[in-house]
C-alpha cells in the first residue's frame, strides 16, 4: 500500500469553531422543538431503494441523479437516505404508529446526495428534520412553520432569511395548474433549456424551479396557481396565512413556489437567505398529504421541513468556545501523580479541568492561559507536602494557598 489517504470528495471533517457552530445549530433546535411539543425520534440512515425511489417520484433530481445506491452484500438494493421524511414515513407504517395520531416527531443527522460539491453542498450534509403525521388541519402548518421561524430567532439569523409561501391546492387544483402550465411551456418549448425541455414531458411544475437563466422569462410569464385554486383550497391556504399572521410570524407570498418532490399539496415554503450565494434555501417543506398513500398506507395528512445544519450555521456567528474552569499544573513525579485524584475530584464536582503535562514551567502556563481556564492549580512538590496547591486566577493574576481537599470548594465559591 503506497499514498496518502484522502477524504471522499464532497464530505466535510469539522474541528473547534465549526464543529461547536454545527452543534448549536442542533442545540437550538433541540429546545424548540420541545417548546413545541415534538418528540425525537430515529430512524436509519439507510432504507430498501424502494422506500425513496417511489415517494420521492422518479423524475426528481434527488432519485433520477442523486442518490446514493449500491447493492448489499445479501443482493438487495440500499439507498443512503437523501432526506429524512420517507423514511419516518416508512417507519409510521411499519412500526405501527398510526396510534399516536397526531405523530409530531423531530429528527437530525446526516443526508447522502450525489451532487456537485460547492460552498453550502456537500455530498454528506446535515439535516434537521420536523414531521406532523396524521393532522390536516391548517393549524398545523402554521405550528410547524412558526417552529423553524423560532429556530432562526434562537440562532440569531431571523433578519437574513425571509419566508416563501405558496400553496399548491389540493389534487384538482393541481391537475387543473399542471394543465395550463404544459400549454404555456409547450408553446416556448423551443426557448426552453434541455433540462427543462425534459421535465415538460415528465414533471412540468419542476421548470418553475428551474436555476438556468434561459428559463427565467418564461417562467416569469407562466400562469400562477391562484387562477386554478379551488374555493376549497383557497379557504386552507387564508387559514394558514391568518394563522401566521396571528402567530406573528412574517412571510412573503412566492406564486411560483414549488416543492423539487412530487408529493406535496396545499401549504409549500421556503425559508431563504441571499447571504450563502448560490445556495439560497436554509429550510425547506410542505404539506405532503399523498405520501403515505403512495407506501401503500392510508389516506394520512401530514406536513414537514428539512433543514440543512452546515447552512443554517454558516449563517449564525461563531459560538464562544467551550471553556475550561481549571488547567492543573503539576510539577514533579509525585505531583503528577496527586494530579490525576484532584482531576478526578475536581471532574466529579462539576468544575471541567484540563491537565498541562507536557513542557517546561513557562509553556505550560502559557497552555493553561491559551485553554481558556479560569484558574490554574500549580501543584509542586513543597505544596503537595503541605497537602496545598498554588491557586492562580488567570484574569486577575491575584495567586494563593489553598488546601487540596478544599480546592473544589474554594473555585466554586469564586
Ligand atoms: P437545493 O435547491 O439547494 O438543491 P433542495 O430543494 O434540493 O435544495 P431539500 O430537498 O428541500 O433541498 O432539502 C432541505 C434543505 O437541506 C435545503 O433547504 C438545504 O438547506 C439542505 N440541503 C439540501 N441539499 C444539500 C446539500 N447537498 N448540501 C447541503 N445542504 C443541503
Ligand atoms: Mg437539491
């Protein structure tokens, strides 16, 4: 074996500032989502091929180039998850958890999509995910929108993202839109780009999300959905729009606002920024009331969003690195070894302690300033016969003599 090692193209390693962003983005959504009433819930980072391939619908870019697939070593074709909510889907009905209706659960963790690699994508991302499963009532999409709106406050990134909201009405509504949409793009078909020239036959709503530039005046001038909506579907959509207002929560309306996946009705949004270039969506979901259905389950209303971790803390400022309260500084054999009980009491007390046992005097002073340490211990071989340690506040500078039974006590008092 010859080489250096490598990294897999698109994965990320994460150390100090951007491995404590990533965790309190985490750490954020995990309070809200308990202001808000949802459980954790895990599922698995990989499923049957199948689970993915026919929720997500074949001609989406997430399954038709995407998707991480190989087969097993037993024959069976695994998909690496490209998203969460197929698969707690999956889980809904195998587990048997239709008898917790309504089923509001969260989940993070990591994501496989084959893409180009740029700033904000990555082939192995991070998700926060939050479901409703088995609630159609509109309140719940603004529950649970109003949920990643309080994640952007905690973080601190409310004023750089804006919410997008459409609704994409219910079936006929949508078969009604999908109509008028083919005419109008067939009759551009040939100013169309060849992506979007290929999803007109396959998935027309998808060219309104399209990225070429080519496509933007066509989609400008393509009709919206307000002209198909149906009385009923109208009437959810100024439900949940009232319901945001009343929750406070600000939003914009996008009449060209679709979901890249094909089982989405009524509510769709967005949460985007113009702060990470080309990748403008930090949260994204929608209702996706015929998922369940398409597994093979019953008729189930339910919503959803995913958000991206690495894009969400790329946008919020650096938390303040974890500190330590003590850097213990023994010097000598025999300190060396009394260090290792007063670490452990000290631990045992709650005080986080780091331990400097490398270098002269001088370097390890420095370390001790360098960690953060509110205090350091300096242990020597005349304190330790004295049963005492040199204690240092690291701010002040003041230093003096304190009992080691009595350290503990003595930093935590200060
Ligand atoms: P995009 O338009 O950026 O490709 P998408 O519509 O494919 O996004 P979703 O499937 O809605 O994204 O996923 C929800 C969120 O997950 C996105 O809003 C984004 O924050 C994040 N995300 C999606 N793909 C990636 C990726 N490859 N790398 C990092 N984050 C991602
Ligand atoms: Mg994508």
């Amino acid at each position: 074996m010859s080489g250096k090692v490598q990294a897999v193209r698109g994965t990320q390693d994460m150390l100090g500032e951007a491995a404590e962003r990533f965790h309190a983005v985490i750490a954020a959504f995990d309070r809200v989502r308990r202001l808000y009433g949802f459980q954790r819930v895990e599922v698995p980072v990989f499923e049957a091929t199948s689970v993915f391939a026919r929720t997500l619908g074949e001609t989406t870019d997430v399954v038709s180039k995407e998707m991480y697939t190989f087969e097993d070593r037993g024959g069976d074709s695994i998909t690496l998850r490209p998203e969460f909510t197929a698969g707690i889907a999956r889980a809904y009905l195998t587990e048997g958890w239709q008898q917790y209706v309504p089923l509001k659960v969260t989940a993070w963790g990591p994501a496989f999509r084959y893409e180009r690699p740029q700033k904000g994508r990555y082939r192995q991302f991070h998700q926060l995910d939050a479901e409703i499963i088995g609630a159609g009532e509109p309140a719940s999409d603004v529950e649970i929108i109003g949920m990643a709106a309080q994640l952007l406050d905690e973080l601190g990134v409310a004023e750089r993202v804006e919410l997008k909201l459409n609704t994409l009405g219910d079936p006929a509504t949508r078969d009604a839109w999908r109509g008028a949409l083919v005419e109008h793009f067939t009759r551009h078909k040939f100013d169309l780009s060849d992506e979007s020239r290929k999803r007109l036959e396959k998935n027309p709503l998808r060219i309104l999300d399209s990225k070429e530039h080519k496509d933007f005046p066509i989609v400008d001038s393509a009709p919206v959905v307000d002209d198909y909506l149906s009385a009923e579907a109208a009437n959810f959509f100024s439900k949940v729009t009232a319901g945001l207002d009343a929750a406070g929560v600000k939003w914009t309306r996008d009449p060209r606002l679709v979901r890249g996946l094909d089982y989405y009705r009524h509510t769709a949004f967005e949460f985007v920024t113009e702060d990470l270039g080309a990748q403008s969506a930090v949260i994204a979901g929608g209702r996706y009331d015929g998922l369940i259905e398409s597994m093979g389950g019953p008729h189930t209303p339910a919503i959803g969003w995913a958000g991206g971790i690495e894009r969400l803390g790329m946008l919020t400022s650096a938390p303040a690195a974890a500190t330590m309260d003590v850097a213990l500084l023994p010097l000598g054999l025999a300190a060396e070894a009394a260090a290792m009980t007063i670490a452990a009491k000290l631990r045992r007390a709650g005080l986080a302690c780091d331990m400097a046992y490398r270098g002269n005097m001088k370097k390890r002073m420095q370390k001790a300033a360098a960690s953060g340490a509110r205090y350091a211990v300096i242990i020597g071989d005349d304190e330790l016969a004295k049963g005492e340690a040199a204690l240092k506040d690291l701010g002040s500078g003041e230093q003096r003599h304190v009992a080691i039974e009595a350290l503990a006590e003595a930093i935590a008092a200060r």
